[in-house]
C-alpha cells in the first residue's frame, strides 16, 4: 500500500510549478467489433430486426485525471464505464436479453500542444478491463472475466474560460477480455463448439468538460 502513495507523491513532486492539473468528465458513443459475440448472438438468438452487425454501439461515461511531468507531456488516469445490450424474442417463447457492464481502467501518456485558442492531446496508453454480463431466457445467470486493453486517442479543447474547456475526443483500441464465466461455467456457441469471448475493436467518439487547477 505504501508503495502506490510514495509512488504518486514522487510523480507530484516532479509537476512544474506553472503546470497545471486537470480533470475531464465525459460521455459518448463506443462502436465496436466483438466477431465471437456476434457469432454467438446471431447463431442462437436472431433478433426479429436484423443481424447484429459488424460494429454494435455501447453508451461510455469517462472520468479522467491528468499530470503534467515535463514540458508537453502528461500522464492520464482514465476511468470508462460502458452499458451493453441486446434484446430479442426466443424462438420457443419468451424474450432472450444479453447486456454487458463494462469497467476500463487505463494509464495514459499524453503529448500535448498548447495554444491560446485550443489545446490538442494526443495519447497512447492501455489498462485493465473488467465485464460483467447478464443473459437470461427462462433463467439468468451472472458471468464475470477480466483481461487487459490498449487505447489511442486524440483530445480536441478549446476554452469556455480561463480554466474550463469543452473536450472533444476520438479513439481506438482492442481490448482482450476474455471469455465470462460464472462457477466455472462458460458462455458456449453451441453451433461452434466454442467458448464466446468478449474481446473487441473498439472506436470511440466523446464529448466532456475539462477543468485546469
């Protein structure tokens, strides 16, 4: 536990004395490419509007923490949490639902260029990824996995005043989840004979508030 705080006072430490930090909240739009949840959702429950294609969407909500460290470059702690979900009637009665919860950690780094009329941040950086899913039919159950991603992105600012700015962000990334399981059982596309994963490309738009303090 001591090391993470004597690791953060150091990285304070080391902050210019003109620099300042600043906080981001978020929301926006993810469209991403699962091909073995497709496969699994389309093979075993079609919905009665179409396939689901090659790049679903999901809702994100952001929350974001950045240090400058030396000249134009910072470092970024990003928090995302995405909603999933699918809804289709079952073939032999009743309504078939799947959604995902999403939780993405990440460490960012940043360069940055900083003019009087806009900002633009260009990042590179990766974390953790946490899911939970939900499917039920005739019962429900909870499947769980964790796993690792990669992000890059570029961050638009421009001032609404001396320390708040409109951010407009773009970004992609693949993520390696992994397979949901729950007891030890796993999600199966029974007409593959295979373990579905939620591992995706993901390309992102958002829109938020950054404040300088």
């Amino acid at each position: 536990m001591k090391r993470p705080i004597i690791a953060l006072l150091f990285l304070l430490s080391a902050i210019p004395a003109a620099a300042q930090m600043n906080f981001t909240g978020s929301m926006g739009i993810n469209y991403f490419s699962a091909p073995s949840l497709k496969d699994y959702l389309n093979m075993n429950y079609p919905a009665s509007s179409g396939l689901v294609p090659v790049f679903s969407s999901a809702i994100g909500f952001y929350g974001e923490f950045d240090i400058p460290v030396s000249g134009n470059y910072e470092v970024g702690f990003e928090y995302e949490y995405g909603i999933y979900s699918y809804n289709s009637p079952s073939s032999s009665g009743g309504n078939y639902s799947f959604s995902i919860d999403m939780h993405k950690i990440n460490l960012i780094g940043y360069y940055v260029i900083s003019e009087e009329w806009y900002k633009l941040k260009f990042g590179a950086g990766g974390g953790i990824r946490m899911a939970s899913v939900d499917e039920e039919i005739y019962y429900s159950a909870n499947y769980k996995t964790t796993g690792f991603g990669f992000v890059t992105k570029v961050n638009g600012l421009t001032p609404l005043s001396a320390n708040v700015f409109v951010n407009l962000g773009v970004e992609a990334g693949y993520d390696f989840t992994g397979e949901p399981e729950s007891g030890g059982n796993k999600i199966i596309n029974a007409a593959l004979n295979k373990n579905v994963n939620l591992n995706e490309f993901t390309l992102g738009l958002k829109i938020g508030v950054t404040y300088f303090f």
